[in-house]
C-alpha cells in the first residue's frame, strides 16, 4: 500500500509515558507524511491525556489489556468500524502485535527486538512491514546502539514514508502552565527557573541511600548565588522513596516542612524543604500528568535517574541531566538518553563522589545553557 492510500492509521503505544513521549518524533512524521490522513493513537487509560490537544493526532483512544474480555471485545469491534486500513505498533511486546492483527488491517508495521526470539518470529508472521532492532541485551556488548526514537523513525521508513529526526513534543495545557506559574509564586521560591528534580525509587539503588539523595538536593539547591529552589517531583509509585527522604531530610538538615495550599484546588499542592545556607526544596507528590508536564516545561534543567522525565523534559525541550544505571549504562544511556536538548548523561556511581558528579554536571550545564541564551 502507498502512502497516499492510507486513510485511517492507527498507532499502538500502550506502555509508560517516557515511552510514549518518544514515540512523538515518529508521529509528527506521520503527520507530515500523511496530512489529509486520520491518525488515531491507541495508548494506556493513565496515558490518554498527556497529548490531548497535540495537534499531529486526530484522536485518542485508551486501551488496557487487563480490561474483562467483553470489554476489550466490544474496543476491537467499535475500532474494525472505523475502518483503518494501517497500523504500526511502536511498542515492541508481543501483545501489542497480537492487537495489531486483530485489527485486520492490510497493513502493519511495528518494531521487534532481535534478541527476543518469541517476539521476532511473532513480527514475522503478524506484520506486514516488520522492523528488527538489534540492540544488545548483554551489558559487556560494545554494539553501537540507536536511540529508540531513531528506531521508530525506522519503522516510518519501513512503511516506505518518509522520516528524519525531529525534536519530542507534549503539549502543555494553559490552565495546567497557570497552575504551576500561580504555585511557584505563592511558594515564594527564588526567581530564577527552578532545577526540577524527579524523586524515582531508582535513586536508591546501586549503593546510594536517602541520605545521599538529601545531601544532592542541598547541593542542587545552592548551585547558584542567586537562588535556585529545587522543584521534586513524586509519582505515585515512588511514595516510599518520598518517605524514606523526607525522613532524612529531617535528620540530616534540621528544618522542618511546611506544606503550602494548592493553588488550583483544594488541598497541598507542595511541601517545602529549608534546605542549609538558604536553599529551598519544593517538593510536588500531588501533580496531574499534566501538571507535571507543566512544571518541567517551567524548568530551569532537569535531573533525573527515571526516563519518564527525562523524557518529558526532551519533550518540553529543557536541558537534561540523566543518570543512568551503571550495570548497562553502554545501551541505556544511549536507547533511552535526552533526545535534541542540551544534555549531560552520567554513569551512577555512590556516595559523595556520584552526589558531586552530579551537581557538577547540573552547574556546567546550567552555565552552558544560560550563555547560550
């Protein structure tokens, strides 16, 4: 099938939303591939409204596998009458190709990992445009490795339309942007752009502990003399990783929390930190995806051991620090690092020595880009 030909296109992206905002190169691809085309994006229920509004999709659909099997029976149904004639699954798991061909499109296009021998010969036989990343699953492989985002513009290519790199796009609500700007003014936090800083349990892994995390939040809080607050981001999962530093927080800085009204609703919207020397810590575990998305966007630079916000600040185009695992830092640092932002990329290490990498690199990064501008 030709470009031209394809009127209604369907593109499966049910995982995590890093994974999606990577995705979004791909699809402005599309869009500009195909711009009289209807493009319908199929992600998770918790996804549906992170690009609500986007203008290079047409419409959005939930799905969940684990929805009762009438439930997902009558999705299939109602998506066969819309009538698709294309499809490419960009998350490379089997069920998502399992969907695919229910569908019944004439054509479908979706990436598969080589190493993944079940998933590949599934690829084969489900896809009528298959794509085959040969990213290594070894650590010790010294194989060079594409950026995820590269290997769906692949997938593009493979369905014979075509793609070049663009940056990640999300777009940010207004009202969830007036939020943020009416928050950050009530904390009465300094006035330069804050570092925002996503608070994932990742950060207590590989040797490092809550104090540590502590000891970088007042490092970050008091890289510049003229007052740069920290602005942490908890997601729902990462709670107990919020508990275990606020903990030591307590222990190790002496100051007390304090919360502050949300100021787009009832309830706290962030608690702030009195970190030493007159650093501030706001702490934000209350945030829609969209406002999320909107405190990233107001980001002076963003640090990050979890590529869901790593992402999201590519997304939003806000210069990135990535701290990645040390055990496959060769393919993560390269698969999943920032995308066409500003960027320092750091192998994990513990102790006071990763604490100081990681500052330093949010110093160098933060002066880099304030010359640029």
């Amino acid at each position: 099938m030709t470009a031209p030909a394809i009127r209604h296109l369907v593109i499966l992206r049910t995982d995590r939303i890093g994974d999606l905002l990577v995705s979004t190169p791909a699809i402005r691809n599309l869009r500009r591939a195909l711009p009289d085309a209807r493009l319908t994006l199929v992600t998770s229920p918790d996804n549906a409204d992170v690009l609500r509004g986007w203008d290079a999709i047409d419409a959005i659909e939930p799905f969940d596998a684990r929805w009762p099997r009438g439930t997902r029976r009558d999705w299939i149904r109602r998506m066969r009458q819309a009538a698709p004639d294309a499809v490419c699954a960009f998350r490379p798991w089997r069920d998502d190709y399992l969907l695919a061909r229910r569908l019944r499109t004439p054509v479908r296009a979706g990436l598969a990992y080589a190493a993944r021998p079940l998933d590949a010969l599934l690829a084969r036989a489900l896809f009528t445009h298959p794509l085959f990343s040969f990213v290594p699953e070894s650590p010790r492989s010294r194989r060079q490795v594409p950026h995820h985002a590269e290997e769906l513009l692949a997938v593009v290519r493979k369905m014979g339309l075509p793609a070049e790199p663009v940056p990640m796009d999300v777009p940010v609500a207004e009202k969830d942007r007036r939020c943020i700007g009416e928050a950050l003014r009530a904390l009465q936090l300094p006035p330069r752009p804050p570092i925002v800083l996503h608070l994932s349990h990742k950060w207590l892994a590989e040797g490092w502990t809550a104090v540590d995390v502590v000891v970088l939040l007042q490092a970050l809080a008091n890289i510049d003399v003229a007052g740069r607050a920290v602005a942490v981001t908890v997601g729902p999962a990462d709670q107990e990783t919020w508990k275990a530093v606020r903990t030591a927080w307590s222990a190790e800085a002496a100051a007390p929390g304090f919360s502050v009204p949300q100021a787009c609703g009832p309830g706290n919207l962030a608690t702030v930190l009195a970190g030493v020397d007159g650093g501030l810590v706001a702490v934000f575990d209350h945030l829609t995806p969209g406002r999320w998305t909107a405190l990233v966007a107001s980001a002076g630079l963003v640090v990050s051991t979890d590529t869901g916000a790593l992402h999201l600040a590519s997304a939003t185009h806000r210069p990135v620090v990535g701290v990645y695992a040390r055990r496959r830092f060769h393919v993560l640092s390269r698969q999943w690092g920032p995308w066409m932002v500003p960027n320092r990329v750091i192998r994990k290490q513990a102790g006071a020595p990763g604490v100081e990498e990681i500052a330093a690199a949010a110093a160098a990064l933060l002066a880099e880009t304030r010359e640029q501008a």
